[in-house]
C-alpha cells in the first residue's frame, strides 16, 4: 500500500453544545495521557473513565465523568454501551487487552477500539488477544504528538491538541468515524494508510536525544557531547535502516523533515564543533532543553523504573534483529536501564562523566563483532606449525581416515538442499514467499572428541582436504575463548562465533560481558545457521588431560548437547576423532611437542535418528543426557578400548 498522509482540521469545537449520541470510554483515565483525553472529550461527549488507581487525580475535575475500576469493565459495557473505547493505559498491553476480551461476553453494541500506545507490537497484541471479536471491537490506531505533563497544582498541561490515526485491515469506515469524534473534540488530525509508518515516526522522534535516559543531559549538553554526538547519529541511522528493512519509509512530510535531515549528517561529523552545535541548538529548540522523560523520572523523581522507555529502545533493537541489522546503541541504552532496576546499582550515584564511561562500556560490549571469519594468514602460520611438528622428517604423520563417511554426510547434505530450493521455488509461485526471504539450506554437523587445541587444526585440514571447495566455510559451534590467547590462535583453523568463559561469577562486569556478547553469539548463530557449511561442536566436556603418562580418557558429554544433535538444520551428522594432539600441545602444557596425529570420520547420522532414538528415554528431563550419549557411543567405538573412559 502506498504511504499517504492527509492532512485534517479539527471540525468542531468543545465549546459546543454535547454530542450525547457518542459516549466515549478512556481505559487509563488515571494517567496524565488519560486525563488529557478525558478533559478534551468530557466537554462535547458523554465519557466514562476505567481506572487502576482509587482516587484519580482527575475525579474532581470531572464530576460529571463516571469512574470504574479494571475489574469491572463487564459493568462498564453495560451502563455505557461505547461508541468509542481508548486506550490510554502505558505498554505493555496484554494484561489490559486481556480484560477487554474477558468482558466481550457483556458487549452488545459494536465498538471502536483506539489503540494509543507508543511502540509496534499494540496492533499485532491486540489482533491476537481480541481474535474473535472482530465484529465487537473495530480497531484503529492512533498516535497522539502532544506533549503531556502535570503542573505543580496537579493540573494537566499540554501543548496542542495533535493526533495521527490509520485504519487497520483497511477499515476506513472506522476510520472516518474516530476522525470526526477526535475533530469534535478539538485535536487536529491527520490520517496514514500504513499504521506502521506513523509508529516508526513517533519512535524515531521519541529516541532522538535518548542517551538521556542513562546520561541525564539536556539536548544541549548531549549534542555537544562528541561522543554523544556520534551515538545519537549512529543510532538514528540504525533504526531509519530497520525501519526500511521491514519495508516503513518516512514520507516527505514536515512531520518527518528534521528526522530525514538528522539522517543525512555524516557521524564522522561529530569531530566538528559547529556542526555539533547547529544540530544542538536545533534539537534543545525542539524540546524546551529538556533531558528525555526517563532522565527526569530518574534523577529528579528518583524512580528506578522507566518501562514505557525502555519499550522504545527494545521496540527498536529487535525491529533490528528481526532484519539481521544491529541497533547496539538501542540495545546498550536498553541493558543499563534494567541495571538501574537492580536494587544494588543506581545510576543516580554517579556523575554525568561516569554515566558517559558506563555505558561507552555497553556499547563496546554490544558492538564487538561476534562472528569472526578466519584470518588467512593467521591460518596458514599455524597450520603450517602443525605440518612441521607432525612431519615425516621427524618420524612423525598426519592421517585421515573414514573420508568416504564424509563425503557420504557431503551428498546426503547437496541432496537435502536441492529438496529445499525446490519446495521454496514452488512456494515462491503461489506468494507465500516474504520479501528478501531466501531458500533455506542444510549444514553438516561433525562431532569428534575433544583433547587438544591442535585438534582444530588437525579437524579443519581434515575437512578441506576431504571437501574441498564443496563446503569452503567451517565454523566452530562455541569453541573460541576470546580472552584465552592460544585457544583463540589454534581456533583460528576455523571461522568462529565469540563466546566469553566467565572466569569470576562475582565480577558483575565480567558476567553482564559475558551475557551480552554469548547473547549476541546465539543471534548470530541463528542467522548462520540458514547458510550452508561445515559446523563443528566438541560435545566432550572439556580438553582430555590424562596425568601420570596415562592414556587420555573420553569424558562425559556437555549439557544441552542434543539441542545440535536434534536440529533439523543439518542435513547429516559425523562423529569424528583425533588421537596424537595430546602429546603435541599436552593440556595446561605451553611448549609444542612432535607428535604423529590421526584424524578418523565416523558413523553418519542424521537428526530424525536422535530424535527417534530419544523417544525411547521416556523421561524428558533425562532426554538431553540419553541423546548426547548416543553421540559420545559413536565417537567412542572408534577409540581404543583403554581410551574410552566409561564407554
């Protein structure tokens, strides 16, 4: 559908006489939004007001508007029996929506739901909750640009009365409706085809300047801020790029020209003063100099909670994601705001300058890269050392062996993959095919034992002397220990995703990295795993690290191992193993060794296999455990007998 705005007056006034043919319902009436839209609609409308408070500051005002608790909005349906029904209540919506569809029973008059919130999930939260009741509950979407606040005297104040509405599954007669009713009322109204673009503008507009939230800074102060500066341009960008992703343009309207022309400064701009200040001084005009509405709540209202923000910067991160883009700024905002929350850490403790450092931190953590091709280079060092120490001109050898299992997991993989472009093409042809959605394709999943960190190099020659140019990309499943040097270089054999091993649970720096970056790894992961390619996951738990000059021993497997085991992402399963790695970088051991080194692909499985096999472990608290085993049987069948530990 295209985009389109129309602009429409206001076509009554409140001075008016009533329009008691229209009763109107504010759900919220307590809040100061909800007041305001009792105090513009009381004038001309008969209105009832649902509250979660006992004594609403607005009851006075009003007398003449009749009150209801949430509980009793099957009463309320009865005795007004709406035209009208807003909500006014802050996200989220479920719980409210959920009332509202637990009353449906006591409805017998049609009416029209205005779904106010900020954000993009209201619209698809209430076509799930309301499924039903469409011929009851009509919706349009509405998004108020007023700025709303609440004077000494416990007065509401604000600005003009502006709303934008659009229609949801095209309804334009309720649409109409909602128009004329707000018109009366006094609030200038334009109309959208797209819900959604509207939601994107007012999300837009309600970020910019957002590093408030954690800094406390005025528009002034955060645009000459240099750094702040370059956040607030990077993330603008951000969310303009998600929003075009999920296909939401900004039309070139007034409403939109100071977002399009923020998008079009340069971040490397930041480095010039005037440029900062002209965008400065433009921003403070735009909001009185005002911190953001969660600064004010935290530092001068001391509250710990702003959700209402916090679902804008979450609204937008995952808008991000969905779209395989990164929002890191939103994201960063997002995860020291729920800090703040902690009863152990407040943000009003520290300075503005300690605010900046704490979330510079953040953003660090929500900006490193997370998927790490292999370096060439790095690559060829170390395979070229493990050539050396295993060469035959020191008595020394690298075997492969079991090469037909894997070019066995190799056709059944190409195979798969050809079943899957088909099934796509055929639903390509009857459009049930999303824009930029591509063919899903198989991976190979090998599994071998775990001794050594030469194992990666020994694995990964393996494979691509075996595969060769088949499957180029081979990338380790959670193997590389960013913060331990040689596991990091060794792993470079293959392409890795980053984890963090947590070396001290009681360091909440070191644990809150940990978290974002290994959250960051399992996003990745997803995404990757819709390409085709060579995974590798150690399901041993843990390097083998015999003592005494006893053999090294098969240890038990990790937990949730079956949850590779079982996805159906990959098209076969190889059980593999390396046997001499241990001797030349022993575990715990720095200095390299000679050693002859022999890599072995095994059985090939798939995961219907595991997931059949373990249906057979009635007990799904042990099913992981059963499953996992399986694998650890494969990989021990091909070792000998006084290596297998319990197997």
């Amino acid at each position: 559908m295209a985009i389109g705005v129309t602009e429409r007056p206001n076509t009554g006034s409140p001075d008016g006489p009533k329009n008691l043919k229209k009763h109107i319902v504010v759900i919220g009436a307590a809040g100061q939004t909800g007041r305001l839209y009792v105090d513009a609609f009381s004038p001309k409308f008969k209105v009832a007001g649902v509250i979660h408070e006992r004594k609403p500051a607005n009851e006075s005002q009003h007398p003449e508007v009749n009150l209801y608790p949430h509980t009793e909005l099957d009463r309320l349906f009865k005795d007004q029996e709406p035209d009208f029904v807003i909500l006014a209540t802050p996200n989220p919506t479920e719980e409210t929506l959920g009332e509202i569809a637990a009353s449906m029973e006591a409805v017998e008059k049609p009416f029209i739901l205005v779904l106010h919130q900020n954000g993009k999930d209201v619209v698809p939260q209430a076509e799930k909750v309301l499924k039903g009741f469409s011929d009851k509950a009509r919706l349009v979407r509405a998004i108020l640009w007023t700025n709303v606040s609440e004077g000494k005297n416990g007065q509401i104040q604000h600005n003009d009365l502006k709303i934008s509405l659009a229609p949801i599954h095209e309804d334009e007669e309720a649409l109409g409706q909602t128009v004329e009713a707000f018109g009366e009322a006094g609030f200038d109204v334009d109309t959208y085809e797209d819900y959604r673009v509207m939601e994107g503008i007012k999300l837009l507009g309600n970020l910019v300047g957002s590093t408030s939230d954690v800094t406390g800074l005025s528009p002034m102060e955060t645009f000459m801020n240099r750094q702040l500066f370059m956040w607030e341009l990077k993330a603008h960008k951000a969310r303009i790029a998600a929003l075009k992703a999920e296909g939401i343009e900004l039309p070139k309207i007034p409403a939109t020209k100071s977002l399009r022309s923020l998008a079009k400064v340069p971040t490397v701009a930041g480095w010039l003063p005037f440029i900062r200040r002209k965008v400065a001084k433009k921003t403070a005009a735009a909001r009185n100099n005002q911190p953001s509405a969660a600064a004010r709540k935290i530092f001068v209202d001391r509250e710990d909670k702003v959700e209402s923000t916090i679902y804008y910067h979450e609204a937008m991160y995952k808008m991000a994601e969905d779209q395989g883009l990164e929002d890191p700024i939103d994201r960063a905002i997002f995860d020291v705001l729920r800090i703040n929350e902690k009863p152990d850490f407040s943000l009003i403790y520290l300075n503005p300058k300690q605010r900046i450092d704490y979330l510079k931190e953040y953003v660090g953590h929500e900006s490193r890269r997370v998927y790490i091709p292999n370096s060439r280079f790095v690559r060829l060092i170390t395979e070229g050392w493990f050539k050396f120490m295993s060469s035959r001109v020191f008595g020394q050898r690298f075997e492969v062996s079991g090469t037909e299992n894997l070019q066995e997991a190799a056709q059944m993989v190409e195979d798969k993959n050809k079943v899957l472009k088909q099934d796509w093409e055929e639903r390509k042809e009857k459009g049930e095919i999303k824009k930029g959605e591509e063919a899903e394709k198989a991976s190979i999943l090998v599994d071998p034992n775990h001794r050594a960190h030469p194992d990666h190099i020994a694995l990964a020659l393996a494979i691509r002397k075996v595969l060769g140019k088949r499957f180029p990309a081979i990338i380790v499943a959670g193997m590389l220990f960013e913060n331990e040097i040689l596991s990091r270089t060794l792993g470079n054999a293959y392409d890795r995703l980053l984890v963090w091993t947590v070396k001290n649970a009681k360091d909440p720096g070191e644990m809150a990295r940990a978290n974002i970056i290994n959250r960051r790894a399992d996003k990745a992961r997803e995404q990757l795993m819709k390409t085709s390619r060579v995974w590798v996951t150690y399901l041993e738990g843990g390097r083998t690290k015999p003592e005494n000059g006893e053999k090294p021993q098969l240890q038990k497997p990790i937990k949730g191992g079956s949850l590779w085991l079982k996805n159906h992402h990959f098209g076969a399963i190889v059980s593999a193993i390396n046997r001499g790695t241990e001797k030349m970088l022993p575990p715990g051991r720095n200095i390299p060794g000679f050693a002859s080194v022999f890599t072995r692909f095994g059985r090939v499985r798939t995961p219907d296999y595991f997931r059949e096999e373990g249906k057979k472990e009635g007990s799904f608290a042990k099913r992981d455990g059963y499953i996992s085993e399986l694998a650890m049987k494969d990989i021990a069948e091909m070792l000998p007998r006084d290596e297998r530990g319990v197997y």
